[in-house]
C-alpha cells in the first residue's frame, strides 16, 4: 500500500489487522508518535489525518491509505521550529515529553479551523490528551501564545511550515517577576527555555521503546491469574515448540531475591512456589515478534492451587488470616512497625485544653506516567550486559543487576534513555529488568520487553492506601501541646520503599508545625495486593491531609481563625524539631501571606454562598534524603564537568532527567558557575559507564545534591583557567569574575582575557580541563533507631488556597481556583519551577477528587486509563504558582527542592473548601460526588454531615521507643 505522511510517498506492505500506530512506529521508524494506553485514552497516539486529528492506535493502517496524514516529525522538515513548537518551548509546556506530539497535533488540527481560538475551545480541543507532568496550563497558553502570533503575521498554520519570527517572553514577565530576578546572576533566575526541548518537540527524542536493534527479539511476561495460589506446575514444552520462540524461562533461573531496600529484599523475577498478586511474574518468553511471544505466553500450562486472599488492612491484622510470606517476622502479615514517642505525649495531653481525635483515609493512587515501563538488554560476546531502561535509579538497578545475575558492576552498563515521567514510579526495581537482561544473555541476543497499560498499573509501586487516627492536644490559644498519629498502610505483596514509607508518614509532621510531645505509631502490612511504593510526597500527602483537616476542625471549634492558628504553630527558621530534624531557611510565614494576599482567602471564607467555598493548607518536604537506601560513607552525587579546546562545557551526572528538567537545572547551575551561555553547556546524562555515581531522581533530591556536586565539579575547573587568568591580567584569583565570555577583574571589566583564549592557555599547563565534585549530607540522623528517615539538608515549604463550586444535588465538586506558594529556597529557573507547582497542583486535584487504585477480590477494579480517571485539560482549574525564595545557606546558588513539596497541601485545601461550600466534613479521599451526597442526607437528618472511616483496628503497636528532645528545641 502506498501512504503520504508528512508530504513524503511510502510504500509497505500492511498486515490486515495492523494499526496507523504500528505502522508509523515499527515498519516506518516515525517513533515521535507515542503508545501509552491501547485504548484511546491518552491522546499520546493523536496524528493528522485529513486534517483531522485522530488516535494512531485505534486506527487501521489500511482504512488511511488514500488521507495525507501528518505526525510530529512533520511540523520542522527544514529544522526550524513551528510556530507552535516554539511556544510550547517559550512557555515552558514541555517537561517529559512524552504526551507533547500528540499535544501538538491536536492544537495544530484546532488552529488550522479555528481564529483565535478562546481558552474554553483549546481546552477542549485537547480534551482527549493526557498530560501528568505540566498541569496543562502552560500547553493552554502555548497553544493560545501560537494562534495570536498567527493572526499577527497572518501565518497560515500548516503541517510542514515554520515560523521563525523573533522570540517573545510568554512568560508573564510582569513587573513583580522582573523585580524579583537577581540582577548578580546572568543565568540562575532566568526563565530559559528547558535544555534539549527540541527533540521532544520534533519527535526526535529516544524513549526505551523507540529504540531498536538488529536481531532483536521481543519478550513478553506471563503473569498470575490469581491473588494468592500456590504453583503446582509450569509445562512450557507446547510454547517452546513454536517457530520463533528462542527461550522461555521461569523462578529457577532467576532464583535470587532482591529489593530495593536492603532491609526487605523479599522479592524475585518471578514467583517462586506460590504467587502472592494477581499480575505478579510467573514466567517469560523470548521470541522473533511481540506476536510469537504473545501466542507463546497461552500455550504456556501453569496449574494453580487457590489460597485464602488477604485483600485489606482488617484482613492482613486478623488472627485468621492466611500468611502472604510464610518466612521470619513477617509471617504474621506485618512488614514494619514503628513505634516513636518524643518528649511525654501523656503529659502533654494532660496540659492540653483542648483535645480533639479523628479517623482519616488516604485511598491509594498510581503514577500513570505517560510512558509505559520499557527495557531492552543486549549481552555481548566480551560478557558485557548492557541495558536500556527507563528507569529513575541507573544506579540501584546497575547493583540489582549484578546480584541476580551474578555479574561484576564493570560488566554491567545502564543506560537511561529520555523518561516519559517518572513519579517514583520508576524508582524501583522491576522484573522485566531482570528477566529482559536474563533472557538476552541466554540467547546472545538484544531482548525488548515494554509493558502493556494494564502491566503497568499491575507493577504499581505507588500510593499506600493508609487508615489514620489522629489525636491531638491544643492551649486555649491554639498553640499544640501533644499530637499521638498512628497508622495502617496497606503496602500489598512485596516489601519495595516500605520500610522508609512506614517512617516517613510519621517523619514529617514536626517540620511544618511546633510539636513539643510526638508519638508515632506506624505499621504496614502486607496483601495480596501489587507492591505500593513512593508516588510524588512519598508517605507525606497522607497524613498532611489527616492533620490539615483537623487543625482546620480545631480552628472552628476554638473560636479561632484557621490561619491564625497555623501561624501559632509554625516551625521557626533554623531551629530543631522534637525529633531532631533540623531546620534551614524556612519561607512558610512568606508564602502564607502571599498566598492569601493573591487569594483574597480572609474575604471570601464563609461569604461565598451556598455550595461555593474556600480552603487553606501549609506543608512541608524534603530536598534529598539524609541517608542513602544502602548506608555508606560515600558521596550521594557525584559529577564532572570537562572544559572542550573551544571553550565548550560538558556536564556528566547520573541523576535522571524524567521529565522535572534535571538536565536543565544542572547545565544552568555549570553555566552560572563557569559564566557561559547555556547553549554553551552540554550534559550526558544517567549512564553508568560514563557518568560518575549518583543515587538517582528520588526523594526531590537532585537540585540540592546532584546540583550541589556540579557546582563544585565547575568551580574547581575554573580555578584552573583563574589561575592563568590572574597571572595574564595581574590581579589576584579572588577578584576575578567569568561572564559573558570573558574571566576580567571585578572592579575594572576592561582588564580581562577571552574565555577561550585562557581555556587554551589552561590546558596547555594543566592538560585535559577536568573538574570533578561531590556532595554528602551532614550528619543529620538523631540519637535513635529510626533516626534515618526524616532528616534532609534542607526543607521546602508551601501554602496553598483551593477555591470551590459544589453541586449539592450531583455531588460533583469543580475546583475553580488554586493557589500555591511555595519556598523553593532560590529559583534557579521560574519558567521550569512554575511548572513544577502546577503539575503537583493538578496530580493532587486526581488523588483529591478522582484517582482510585483499588481492587475487588485481588484484581484491580479498573487496570486502564479507561477506567483509572485522571484530570484532563477539562478539570483543571485557575493555578497560581507563587514561588517564594528563602535562600537556603547550604542549596547550590540556594535552591531547594520544588518537584514533590507543592502537591502535600493540595488536598487538604480542597478538602477544607468543601466544608466551606457544603458544611460536610469528607475524611476520605478520592472526594467523590457519592460521598458528598452521603454527607449532605446525613446532614439533612440531622447527623454530623460527615463521611469517613469510623473506626481503627485494635492494634497493639510494640512499646514505644522514648526519645527526650533535643536541648536546643525551639
């Protein structure tokens, strides 16, 4: 058949049932154009066909022959960036790329029809695209940004044309932000376009599965039909009978157990005698095509015998209950337990004039990262394995390979291609990691395996589904005298973060607030469940929304203003909390005030009318964790940067760009540092062979530590080139500065040497321009066990305003409105960070409203983004991001952490404006309209108007470990 895509004629061959998607992807290499649902639900697909955007994936490649069809690759043949693709970079619409194709189609097919297009149609036009990075607003005003410079210039949009008028500022450059930009930076500050956005916008950008090499084969999983089953056998002898297959293999060739976290490695590649999750890995096969492996995985004969199913935290805890591991402390259903009093809780009760006590619920959620999990394994002939994978941790995956293989780290390479979002997500270890890796080394081939949609949502790792109660004592003016939280976490079969996840639900709550006497009671149990592990705010959205909601219920029944009596709590700047974390720089007193100055919260609380209303929330988070998963005395970041004869730098870091613009933000910190323009930076990133070692993209760790560690790298290469300078121009190292271009003496710009000129002069004493650095955490950890999950460098901080419609007679709750300011310590870039603060915005609006990861009778209710509803462009309300510099002492140039902290107080506030709007009290997240029309008949008879859990399990929680306060406590 013969297809005209992007003006050019191709000729192939079609197969009767093959797909637009396959077609452009498998047979004609145009990859730009992504798969990310197979049921036409993320618009990742979205191409021209006619003119008219339509979904590759459930189109028929033979049904398009005689349309012009039209991909991303066509939009900038002559490489110079369409009118669109050039405001998708300007205004920052771009973090992991992944959904931008179909994104872009989709706004080009509306203003090829549409003049001046309102916000209301652009919306809806991108409707049926799903973005979990930016929260949409920013792929909005590109879209709006490129229709107006179309009818400026009268530039008729279509698919194979570019613009390339001069750049413009979209963003918002208002006076306030003009002010604010350090004028003693040339870089940091600046809202520069993200580094490399031309590849994502132009589809030339390699995600794992664009990638492709010759003999490759393909492998796919066979995963447990059954929860929890015994495996009474596996005959594979009819599967391998088939023409193509090349190796199947099950639990005895990939024996070893392996974790993330070295205190619970209790998982394989595949089950071994028993599987514990319906989706869990029972078998694999390698084979010619995805189709060979496909028919391979039914021929395979598993025979199960069904055990009893543990399928809630009420079940794990019951003494009739069967064992999900049969092995050690765990044979009781329960992975961790933690038990914690600092100060006397007790006493402190005692003091308290007020005490109040409430149930929470936080339902789990996944990270519906747009790009599925892929990885492809290649195993050479010199018995080198290298691996492609998307995956936010090279590092960890680089030593879980070698342990279950067997294999020295130096024959093991890593490689992270781009990452289309990431979450946490991918901060695990996966067992198609393994089992690609295995498969390639038995058939001395490379092996692709990429995960379906409904795989994905089976591998999970995210959201622990936890059940709180919270008790907390308060003086008459507000002030907390004792807070006891004890919680349930549901954390399904395997271990995974769920160590650090127990304590992190208990960490965090004395870095937001002044708790004198603290008691942690924390416990995760196992079901037969996937694995929960660590989604954006790792452990802390939970009990952020339990204790925001309380003190917001304390507030009213005290007579005070739930501000005010935030205020009165507040931890102070620099000072230690009751359980030994230290604070730095804090700007939540700052973000407060503009929060509610933007929102005009203090007017509108209570006078909104009837089912329209207003809420309030603060938190705080971690900028890198004090300790690493694997306790070491090494750095957690290491980094280079190299110094090219031509004056170019080149930045090597491990850290993993997934979408939060970690490439950007380290190349801007090596431009500011070294006085370059940012186009005169390069990075290579996330590669095990080449880059130094870094922990990975977790915990919101990379701007601080990785940051921290290219600073240093660039700042001990250019005492190298200060040194020849100062001796050229005659003046000491110290008075010199790199700018522009030049090294020159601070007080006399005129005395000075080109850039280039002294990196020459440089290397010819020196030899090769090599500067290296590192960062390790101060000792943070306080003076007990358990001390090791909580600490950070530094703390992020954030408040938040949702503003609310409610229908009482639907239910159904429209966020209209959100604020959020967050002290992100300093800006290193505002375009990106912004960016930031409104995807966490809109991924907390889903948790808050909408996204549900739940299972009836071990299988999950809705394994699709069909039945998995996340916020479209249509959901998503008014975002204000307000960025708040603080300066911390400690962060590179004093940044902070921005891409996890702003979704913490989220939903709480939008919890808080329900009542506000509708007088019902919701406990239980997702918030949705059934629960709202509960709460209002409970209301209308009389009741409390609230809906919630209304008991906690009897528990009896191990004595609780005693830890006076620190003596500097304040």
């Amino acid at each position: 058949m013969r297809f005209k895509i992007n003006g050019r004629t191709y000729r192939t061959n079609v197969r009767p049932n093959q797909t637009l998607l396959e077609l452009l992807r498998e047979d004609l290499g145009l990859t730009g154009t992504k798969h990310g649902c197979e049921l036409g639900e993320c618009g990742a697909c979205t191409v021209l066909i006619g003119g008219k955007p339509r979904l590759s994936c459930l189109t028929l490649a033979s049904e398009v022959r005689s349309f012009e069809i039209g991909t991303v690759e066509g939009l900038a043949p002559d490489c110079k960036l369409h009118v669109l693709q050039q405001a998708f970079a300007e205004t920052g619409a771009v973090q992991c790329g992944y959904c931008t194709p179909g994104m872009l189609m989709s706004g080009l097919a509306l203003l090829q029809t549409t003049s001046n297009p309102s916000e209301r149609e652009i919306r809806e036009a991108l409707s049926g695209n799903i973005c979990r990075c930016s929260g949409y607003n920013k792929i909005i005003e590109a879209v709006r940004l490129a229709s107006l410079r179309k009818e400026s210039t009268q530039h008729h949009l279509q698919i194979g044309e570019s613009h390339s008028g001069q750049r413009s500022a979209p963003w918002s450059m208002d006076e306030e932000r003009e002010h604010r930009m350090p004028k003693e930076f040339s870089v940091i500050g600046r809202p520069i376009p993200k580094v490399g956005v031309e590849s994502k916008l132009t589809g030339q950008a390699k995600y794992t599965d664009d990638l492709s090499f010759p003999n490759m084969l393909y492998g796919k999983i066979l995963r447990s039909t059954h929860s929890h089953a015994k495996i009474v056998s596996i005959s594979k002898d009819r599967a391998m009978s088939l023409d193509g297959v090349r190796a199947i293999i099950t639990a005895e060739d990939l024996p070893i157990k392996y974790g993330i976290m070295p205190t619970s490695e209790d998982e394989r590649a595949f089950a071994l005698r028993k599987v514990r999750y319906f989706g869990e890995p029972v078998a694999a096969v390698a084979a010619d095509s995805p189709d060979i492996a496909q028919k391979a995985l039914e021929y395979i004969d598993v025979k199960y015998e069904p055990l009893q199913s543990v399928n809630s935290i009420e079940e794990a805890l019951s003494k009739n209950s069967a064992s999900i591991h049969e092995d050690g402390e765990c044979s009781n259903n329960i992975h961790k337990t933690v038990s914690l009093e600092f100060g006397d809780v007790e006493q402190g009760f005692k003091e308290a004039d007020y005490t109040r006590e409430d149930t929470f619920f936080y339902e789990g959620s996944n990270h519906v990262a747009l790009e599925e999990h892929s990885a492809i394994a290649s195993y050479g002939a010199d018995g080198k394995l290298t691996e492609w994978s998307s995956t936010q941790v090279p590092h960890y995956l680089q030593r879980t390979l070698c342990k279950v293989l067997g294999l020295q780290a130096s024959k093991v390479r890593v490689i992270v291609p781009e990452v289309g979002g990431g979450f946490g997500g991918k901060s695990d270890i996966f067992s198609h990691e393994l089992v690609a890796a295995k498969l390639s080394m038995l058939c001395s081939q490379p092996v692709k395996i990429t995960c379906t949609r409904e795989e994905v949502f089976y591998l999970h790792r995210g959201r622990h589904p936890t059940l709180m109660r919270l008790k907390t004592g308060f003086k008459g003016d507000g002030r907390i005298s004792a807070l006891h939280l004890k919680a349930l976490l549901d954390g399904g079969a395997y271990g995974s973060y769920g160590v650090a996840t127990t304590y992190y639900v208990g960490a965090l709550q004395t870095a937001t607030y002044k708790i004198p006497n603290y008691k942690y009671e924390g416990l995760r149990v196992y079901t037969n469940k996937p694995p929960c592990g660590p989604k954006r705010g790792h452990g802390t959205p939970q009990p952020r929304f339990a204790i925001e909601c309380q003190i917001d219920k304390a507030s009213e029944d005290l007579g005070i203003d739930p501000v005010e009596i935030r205020r009165r709590n507040l931890v102070n700047p620099f000072s230690t909390s009751v359980n030994y974390l230290r604070i730095t720089s804090c700007g939540l007193q700052e973000c407060i005030e503009k929060v509610l100055s933007a929102s005009e919260f203090q007017k509108k609380r209570g006078h909104l009318g009837q089912g329209n209303g207003i809420g309030f929330a603060v938190s705080s988070y971690i900028s890198g964790a004090g300790l690493p998963i694997f306790w070491n005395n090494m750095p957690h970041s290491s980094a280079e940067v190299r110094i090219d004869r031509d004056g170019k730098a080149t930045v090597y870091s491990m850290a993993t760009d997934i979408g939060q613009g970690s490439d950007s933000v380290l190349s801007f910190i090596v431009a500011e540092a070294l006085g370059l323009d940012v186009s005169d930076v390069s990075i290579v990133s996330a590669d095990t062979d080449l880059t130094p070692v870094d922990l990975g993209s977790y915990s919101s760790r990379v701007t601080f530590m990785a940051g921290n560690a290219v600073l240093e790298a660039a700042k001990n290469v250019r005492e190298l080139l200060f040194e020849v300078a100062s001796r050229e121009i005659g003046v000491p190292q110290s008075d010199l500065v790199s700018r522009e271009g030049r090294i020159y003496f601070r007080d006399d710009p005129s005395k000075g040497i080109d850039w280039t000129q002294a990196v020459r002069k440089a290397e010819s004493q020196f030899g090769a321009l090599v500067g290296t650095g590192s960062y390790k955490p101060p000792n943070l950890a306080g003076p007990y066990k358990g001390s090791g999950v909580g600490p950070s460098p530094a703390y992020s901080f954030s408040a938040c305003v949702a503003e609310v419609r409610c229908n009482s007679s639907t239910g159904h709750v429209e966020v209209k409105n959100v604020w959020l300011a967050h002290d992100l310590g300093r800006s290193i870039n505002p375009l990106l960070a912004e960016g930031q603060i409104e995807g966490s915005v809109v991924m907390a609006l889903g948790e808050a409203l909408m996204e549900e990861h739940t299972f009836k009778d071990g299988m999950h209710k809705s394994p699709s983004m069909l039945g998995y509803k996340t916020p479209t462009p249509l959901e998503v309300p008014e975002i204000h991001p307000i960025i708040v510099e603080s300066i911390d002492p400690e962060g590179p140039f004093g940044a902070k952490e921005v891409g996890q902290g702003p979704l913490l107080p989220v939903v709480p506030a939008i919890a808080n404006a329900i009542h506000d709007a509708l007088g019902i009290r919701i406990d239980q997240v997702p918030i949705t309209p059934n629960k709202i029309l509960t709460a209002l008949t409970d209301k209308l008879k009389g009741g409390t108007g609230r809906v919630g859990p209304n008991s906690f399990p009897q528990v009896e929680f191990k004595e609780a470990l005693k830890v006076d306060p620190p003596k500097i406590f304040s």
